[in-house]
C-alpha cells in the first residue's frame, strides 16, 4: 500500500467491513510509540451506525419504488 501525493490510502474494503469504517464515518488518528492508529471517531455517526445495523436484514423482497408507494398510500 503506497500513501498519495496528498497523503491518502485506501483502506482496504475487508479492515473497513470488519471495523465498521462506512462511507462518511469520521476517524481519528493517534500515535503511540512511533506507531499510527485510525479509529472511528465517536459521536456523529449514530446514522451511518444504524444503517450499517440494519443492512441484510430484511425479509420482504421488495424495490424501493413499491416500498415508497406502499408509505406513500
């Protein structure tokens, strides 16, 4: 993994699955002893938390469009 001219990587899609860094989530840095940590940071992103919950749960086989007319009445 190389660092980009603006200093960017890409974490890898399985680290971002396993610790539930989504799109939109805030991270945070630290370093101890020489050594750069990434966190999620905490607060303000209860949303991207409880959608992440919910994915795959569903039962009923339905698109978006029905689901919204279904509300919608």
């Amino acid at each position: 993994m190389r660092i980009t001219s603006k200093g960017q990587v890409t974490i890898p899609i399985e680290i971002r699955e396993k610790t539930g860094l989504l799109p939109h989530t805030e991270v945070k840095f630290e370093v101890v002893d020489g050594k750069a940590y990434i966190e999620r940071k905490e607060g303000g992103t209860a949303k991207v938390d409880a959608i992440a919950k919910m994915k795959g749960r569903a039962t009923i086989k339905m698109t978006t469009d029905e689901i919204m007319r279904l509300t919608r009445g």
